[in-house]
C-alpha cells in the first residue's frame, strides 16, 4: 500500500443548536479577546448573534469584523488583520461560507505569526504559527472547515491560494440550523461545489490521494446526491439540511487530503473575471471537465457514480456508466435551478481566450487532473460551456 498523509480539523462538533453554545464548545481555545470574521449580511440576519452573545456571556471581549465580500480581496484580510491587532485578539472565529472562513484562517495565521503573506502563497509555504481558530459553517459547500487551503483575490482578477496544514482550524463547529432557509440557489450552487469536491478528490492525480479521501469521498456523494434536491425545494427540511452540511464536510476531509483540480482550475477566472459565485462557476465547467477527462479517468467516475445516483448501478460497462453520470450531474444543476451556461451567466464567447490563459496560472491544481490538460484543452472546453 502506498504511503500517504491525512490531516484534517482536530475538533469537530455536529450538532443543531451549536453555535449558540461557542463558549462551550470553544471559549477554552479561544482565550480572552476574540476576533468572529463574517459578513455584513449574516450580521444584518443576526445569524451571528447567539454565538457572539455567548461568548460575550463566558467573559470573552468580542470583535466583530463583518465587511467580509465574496471572493474576498487582500485588502479585506489586511483590514481583518488590523482589527484583530487592535482588539489584541488571542483568538479567531470564522463565522459564514468559505470566503469569511478563508479570511480567518490567513487573519489568524497573520496575528499569529506576523508571516509574510507573500511568501506563504502555494503549497506548504505558510509556517506559522497561528493564533487558535474555530470556523462555523453556514453553507453546505466549501468543507472550508476542514480544509488547509485559503483562497484571496489578488489585484482585480487573480486568486491566490496558501495551501498548509498551519491553517487547518482547531474545532470545526457544524450547526445545522444555521443553514435552515437559505436560499434556494445557493443550496443549489454550494451543494454541486460539494460534490465536485468529493469528484475530483476521488479521481485526483495527486500522490497523496488515499484510501480515506476516497472512502470519505464516496460517503459524501452518498449523502450529498442523496438530498441536495429537498434541500434546494425545502429549505426548512431538517434532515436534508444536516445531511449536506455533513456531506460537504466529508467532500472537504477528501479534498484537503487528495486536492481538487481542473474543475476548480477553470473555475477560478471565470469567478475571479465575472465575479461568478464559486460553486456555480464550478457546475458551469464540471460535465465539460469530466467529458475531457473520461479517456483516463472514466474507471473511476464509474465508480463512484451510484453513490451520486443509485439508479446508475443498473448501467452495465464503465465507459457507458461514465457517460450515464455525466449527463447526470449536468441535469442535476438544470433541476436544482442552475444556469448551465457561461452564456446564462452573461459571460461573452470573446472572454475564452484569456479565461484559458488564466486559467494555465493555476498550477497547484492542474498538476492533480487525471489528465494532462493545456491552454488549447481550456478553451475547448469553455467553448463547449459557453
């Protein structure tokens, strides 16, 4: 068997009613003065406020920093840092979806360490150390929680991403009720976010691809392809609600253990150009990816594809099955409500040609697609997406 490392989160809680019980389950890690980053619309909802109040109720001095926006820019973390220095923070809270999670985790790392953010870019850069960090999940999508990666928008369009298991919190704090009534499109988006997560961790090209990331990979197919659908027609459906924020966590483990790739790596300019939110940006390219990916990976999509979709265990012969789950995953998107095409989402057909180009900077990802993928196969594909 061949050798491998898993790191994830060292705590973590599953739990309806959760968050407001913080203190409880991390006032300890957190120490007297605590930085909560969010944004300014969970803070209008007062979805933060029972935490806040309780650790407010356990003698914990509260920060709020909630001017977090989507595909966070560097200036953003830089003004989350200088509150926490003001505050004197010994602790870090990421409350929200990945963007105000993935602000915490650099915020706590830069507080704690007064590191370089230049130099932690890429994979296994950042040192540290940090200072404690406890991330709460509203959305059932990123698995941010459990993840060493953080993602900034650099200048007007590039991401960057610090990618170190410095930055793996130490509780994660799952509250399903917390995501009782979101929207209907974003369940959708971040839902479909999740499962490409568990796809790509389970066809990785990475060494580090595992059998736990692909056990865990499997598992939240299972649960994700199961009730993303009651999720997005019911938003008060409980059970459903649980069972995606578990399943992203799980897509999160396999993903941060067996890294994603060129889905994400295609993604990410069409995000960072448009300002597309994430996880739609990654449904827009996913049947396409797959498709050009099946000559080699097909074997596995073939795998997994009854764990997404039980009725595809009736399919015989991989190619076929593979195919089966393809189409699948793109009528999923059209049925929980998602636009399938770049042109959907007012994305002209002359943006492929740089969107290919940049999307050849992304390299940390495209290193683990089953198949060698160039600038020539990008715009391909986003021509077949467009």
């Amino acid at each position: 068997m061949q050798s491998f490392v898993f790191n994830t989160t060292k705590s973590i809680v599953f739990e309806n009613g959760a968050a407001a019980r913080l203190d409880h389950h991390a006032g300890a890690a957190l120490g007297p003065s605590c930085l909560v980053v969010t944004d300014p619309g969970l803070r209008a909802l007062g979805l933060c406020d029972p935490a806040i109040a309780a650790l407010q109720a356990a003698g914990i001095a509260v920060t709020v920093f909630d001017a977090v926006e989507a595909d966070p820019s560097r200036a953003t973390l830089i003004a989350a840092v200088e509150a926490g220095r003001a505050a004197q923070a010994t602790g870090v809270v990421g409350f929200g979806g990945g963007s105000s999670l993935d602000v915490a985790k650099l915020a706590a790392l830069l507080l704690g360490s007064d590191e370089d953010l230049d130099q932690a870019w890429g994979v296994a850069q950042a040192r540290g150390p940090r200072l404690p960090l406890v991330l709460v999940p509203t959305t059932a999508g990123t698995g941010s929680e459990v993840t060493p990666v953080s993602i900034i928008t650099v200048g007007d369009e590039e991401k960057r991403g610090v990618s170190s298991p410095v930055i793996l919190p130490d509780i994660a704090v799952l509250d399903p009720e917390l995501t009782l009534g979101l929207p209907p499109h974003i369940t959708a988006a971040t839902g479909v976010d999740a499962m490409v997560h568990a796809i790509e961790a389970y066809a990785s090209r990475n060494a580090n691809n595992n059998p736990m990331s692909k056990l865990l990979a499997r598992e939240a197919l299972r649960l994700l392809g199961a009730h993303i659908e009651t999720a997005v027609a019911d938003g008060g459906d409980a059970t459903a609600r649980g069972a995606m924020l578990l399943g992203s966590m799980l897509a999160g483990q396999a993903f941060a253990n067996a890294p994603v790739a060129a889905v994400h790596a295609l993604a990410y300019p069409i995000g960072g150009t448009f300002h597309i939110p994430h996880g739609l940006s990654n449904a827009l390219v996913l049947p396409h990816v797959l498709r050009f990916n099946a000559p080699d990976a097909g074997t596995l999509y073939a795998e997994i594809a009854a764990d997404a979709f039980p009725r595809l265990a009736d399919v015989e012969g991989s190619q076929a099955r593979t195919a089966a789950f393809i189409d699948a995953l793109a009528d999923l998107s059209a049925r929980v409500g998602l636009q399938t095409r770049l042109r959907d989402v007012d994305i002209p057909r002359d943006a492929i040609g740089k969107m290919a180009s940049d999307a050849m900077l992304q390299t940390r990802l495209l290193v683990n697609n089953p198949r060698a993928l160039g600038e020539a196969d990008a715009r391909a594909i986003y021509e077949a997406a467009w």
